[in-house]
C-alpha cells in the first residue's frame, strides 16, 4: 500500500509540473529586462598588435611563468615583425580579439615565433583588455601544444 502511494505522489508531481510549464510564457517583468540582462556590449577596442602596453605585458608574464614554474631566468628582450593575423574572426557578439604573430628574441640568444591574441574585456575581472600568448618552443606545459597552434588563428 506505501508503495502505491508512492506512485500516485510521484505521478502527481509530474503531472502538476507539466501543467505548470505547459502555460504561455510570460513577458519579462522590469527587472528582467533591465538588470543585467542586456547582453554583452562590446566597442571593439582592442590595442595593436605592436602596442608597448600590450608587448611589455607579455613580457613581465613571460619572465613571471618562466621564473616561478620552471625556475629559469629566460626573458623576451625584443620584439620584431610583429603583424595582425585577424580582428574578430568571429561570429557578431563574441568577445573582439586581435590575433597577433611575429618573433621574440629571448635572453638565450634565439629568436623565437610567438603568437599571441588581445582581447577586450579579458584582462582582470573583465576590467580592461587582455592578452594571452605563446613562445613556440618554450610552451613547456603544452597549453598551446602543437607547437602554439591553438594561439593563433
């Protein structure tokens, strides 16, 4: 007899909540609409490939990974052929990125590819722009592996 009852509860609560969600769906009320439901809303401002900004942050990130997981000294000295290969390559509404490559020289004496993007509202907590990068050959956690493939576009 529990178990029957059991049953009948349970069918009882399906079949109230389809009638529940079967009804017309309701307009948003004011607070829908206009508390943080509009959607991103992007300028596409995003800095140049070749922007100082943006190439010294790559390079206080670079030294910091290198020095604090991989216990090694190497630095990016200098930056050449820097070029944009696409600016939101993309479907509208994405986040706006500039897909950037070109060649480092690092503190070992070889010059290196690197690719890198900067996208807007990507930095901290969506505060500004950000930058996400990497040196081929010195991907050393394969976060970009083939060879920083998955860095360029």
């Amino acid at each position: 007899m529990r178990r029957l009852m059991g049953r009948y509860i349970a069918i009882w609560c399906v079949g109230v909540a389809a009638l529940l969600s079967s009804g017309p769906a309701g307009a948003a009320n004011f607070f829908e609409q206009n508390f943080w439901l509009s959607g991103p809303r992007y300028d596409y401002v995003v800095p140049a490939c070749a922007d100082g900004a943006a190439l010294g942050k790559i390079q206080s990130m670079f030294a910091e990974k290198e020095s604090r997981y991989w216990q090694s000294a190497l630095q990016i000295v200098g930056f050449e052929r820097i070029r944009e290969t696409a600016f939101a390559p993309w479907a509208e509404g994405t986040i706006p990125r500039r897909f950037c490559t070109g060649k480092v020289l690092v503190s070992d004496g070889r010059w290196r590819t690197i690719h890198y993007w900067i996208g807007e509202d990507t930095g901290m907590i969506g505060a500004s722009w950000g930058v996400e990068w990497c040196v081929v050959g010195l991907d050393r956690n394969w976060a970009y592996n083939p060879a920083c493939k998955m860095a360029r576009y």
